[in-house]
C-alpha cells in the first residue's frame, strides 16, 4: 500500500508541476480572462502571472505534501489518502489535459494569424 501512495503523491505532484506550466503557457503575458478558477485569477492579477503561479504551486504542493506525510504513517488514514490521491490525479489529469488542448488551439490560432499576415504584407509588396 505504501508503495502505491507514494506513487499517487509522486504522480499528483508532477501533474501539479504540469499543470503550472501548461497554465502559463496558455495564461501568458497577461491573459489573465482564459484562467476559469477565479482565486487563481485574482492572485495572477494582483501578483502576476510568475509569481502567482510560483506562489499557487508551492502552496499547492505544500498543502498536499503535509497531508500525504501527516497521514500515510498511520494505517486507519491509508484508504482515506488513497481515495483522495485517485480523486486529486484524476481531477489535475483533466486540468492539464485542458490547459494542453487550449494551448494547442491558441498557438493553432496565432500560427494561423501569422500566416495571414505574411501573406497580407507579400500581397502589399507586389502592388
């Protein structure tokens, strides 16, 4: 069992690192309106976008780091841990996969944009 736990902790803690990078991606340089958790909006306005995900993930990971080693050492918390770490993987597997389809569809978006505007300015040059 021990060996699952740390696993799920592991592997919540990488997706919480993913989930700070994809935000910024998607979020960067200051489109602070795509951000849909309106706490984690309101930090990245009033902090910025650098420092409130750094501030966001260490508390983040924080949070989840104490309640993993408060709990894993006692067997009766064992399967409340194990739950709550399935249910935290599966929900920040579905945060990151969105965070990753949005940036794929915003740099779709920008790649298409300049083309436009390549062409535009080599229609402008044969005039």
């Amino acid at each position: 069992m021990l060996t699952t736990l740390v696993a799920l902790y592991s592997i919540l803690v990488a997706l919480n690192l993913l989930d700070g990078f994809s935000t910024w991606q998607v979020l960067k340089p200051n489109h602070y309106h795509r951000e849909r958790n309106p706490v984690a909006r309101w930090m990245f306005i009033k902090l910025g976008l650098t420092r409130g995900l750094v501030l966001a993930e260490v508390l983040w990971i924080g949070f989840i780091s104490a309640v993993f080693f408060l709990t894993f050492t006692h067997p009766v918390w064992n399967v409340a841990l194990l739950v709550l770490l399935c249910v935290g993987v599966l929900v920040f597997l579905r945060v990151v996969s969105g965070n990753f389809r949005a940036w794929q569809s915003i740099r779709q978006r920008e790649e298409l944009l300049a083309g436009k505007q390549q062409k535009e300015e080599a229609d402008v040059g044969h005039a």
